[in-house]
C-alpha cells in the first residue's frame, strides 16, 4: 500500500464538523497546505476546513491534479450533511488549480474564492523568464535562491515571526524538480475569457495592491470583468502571501461581503 505521505490528500487543521459548510483551501506553489494557518481561527468558527496538501516530489499533470482534488472533494461532501455548502479557496498555484476544478466539475462548488491567482503569471515577462532560470540553478544555491525570493512572495514586515518561518520552511521543503515542474504547469496554464465566463458560482477575487510577485490588481480586474458573478477586494498594502499576514481576515472579508451562503444554498447547474 503506498505511504499516505505520498498522495495528494487533505489536512484537517481542526476537528471535522460534518453540518458546517466546507472550505476547502488549496495551496500555492509550497503545495504544504499549512500556510492558511492564521486564518484556521477564524474560519473554524464557522466552516469545517480542510487544506489540500501535495507530495514534495509530486510531478502530476493539471490533469492528474484535477481529478485528484475532485475525488478528494467528492469524498469529503459524502461523509457530511447532504447538500451543505462548498467553499472553494484558491491562493497563488492553487487559483489555477481552483479554477479548473471549477470549469471541470462545477457542481462540486457553491462558492469561489481566488487569492492572488497564478493566472497572471502569462502577463509577468520577467518572472517567467526568472521561472526558466530556476532548472539551471546549482543544487548548492538553490536554497539561497528561495531565501532571496522572499521579500518577493511576501511583505515581511506585515506577518509574524512563527508564520516568516512556516513560510521559508515550506518554500525550502520543496525540492529544485518539483519547483521546475510547478513553474512548468504555471506557465502552461491556459483557460481563456469564454470558459470563465461559464463560472456561475459567486467568486470573490482577492488582489494584493503591493505583490511584488505577480501584476495581481491587473488580473482581478480582468477576472471580475469576465467572470458573472464576480467582486474583487484590493488589499492595498498587502504582499503576494497575504493570508500570512496579521492584519488581513479572511472570515471578515467574507463576511463584510456577503459572501457567507445559509446552510442549506446549493448552486443550481
């Protein structure tokens, strides 16, 4: 039997509540899923969370990816109360992931959230250029590498010491391949302005004004102008890793937004 360990699967951050509505986090490029962890407070009042988390040496296509999270999901929505609601949470590599999930199985998702999604990474010249470099890197200096990026992916000064930690330790458990084949899958990304206006789930877009990472205000705006049912909140001040940092609330941006369905909404498709 293949050790669990080397299985996309899901971490359960809290204990399950099978009548709340579920909120189904997935990762960015780090692929660990622990990195919600400032948000798990908050949102454990309310959903029931669980977190994707992908194997370190994981090489699986989009499709393989897809279909995966699907199983995972369908699994998840078998064990609860029937017809609860589905949160879907995409920040970074994981808007991408979140996206075709929902174009590929829209009746698994009662509401959309995209946190600074890699779609925009097409639109970025000089960080696809850097994403090729990253193959060629020495194996000695491409730890180094990930620490120089870090002022990059994340505004330091805005998260905690225990969560720059989490962050650099979950970045650095990634090996040198498997950061060349999710920047691969990243640049490879392709779903154009027809499919995402067939999303017809309620998406809350959310954009970094200061994510020195990727052009993510530019891709909010194109994504709320394309997607029906879409609203973008700008985090002015905010980095690429936003949900670390202190100040930012997810549960309260969702809430203020009206974004929280009644137990019992599902989505007709």
């Amino acid at each position: 039997m293949p050790n669990a360990s080397n299985k996309v699967r899901f971490l359960t951050p809290k204990p399950p509540k099978a009548d709340r509505p579920l909120f189904i986090f997935l990762p960015g490029m780090d692929g660990s899923g622990l990195l919600l962890r400032p948000q798990i407070s908050k949102l454990g009042n309310y959903f029931d969370i669980r977190c994707l988390t992908l194997p370190a040496d994981d090489l699986a296509s989009w499709e393989v990816l897809v279909s995966e999270t699907i199983a995972l999901i369908e699994a998840e929505k078998q064990t609860g109360k029937q017809q609860r609601p589905v949160y879907l949470c995409g920040e970074s590599f994981g808007g991408c992931l979140a996206m075709k999930i929902v174009l590929e199985a829209p009746q698994l998702c009662d509401r959309l959230i995209l946190v600074n999604p890699a779609s925009s990474f097409r639109q970025q010249p000089w960080v696809q250029w850097g994403s090729h470099l990253t193959q060629w890197l020495p194996a000695n200096l491409y730890p180094l590498s990930v620490i120089g990026l870090l002022p990059m992916l994340a505004s330091l000064g805005k998260i905690g010491r225990d969560d720059r930690r989490a962050l650099l330790e979950a970045m650095q458990a990634v090996p040198q391949h498997t950061s060349v084949w999710r920047l691969a899958l990243v640049r490879s990304f392709d779903v154009d302005e027809n499919q995402l206006r067939g999303i017809k789930q309620q998406t809350l877009v959310i954009a970094s004004g200061a994510d020195r990472l990727l052009p993510s205000i530019a891709e909010g705006k194109l994504l709320v102008k394309v997607i029906p049912h879409a609203e973008m909140v700008m985090l002015a001040n905010s980095g690429h890793a936003c949900l670390l940092e202190t100040d930012v609330d997810l549960f309260g941006i969702m809430q203020a937004r009206n974004f929280l369905t009644g137990k019992s909404l599902v989505i007709s498709h």
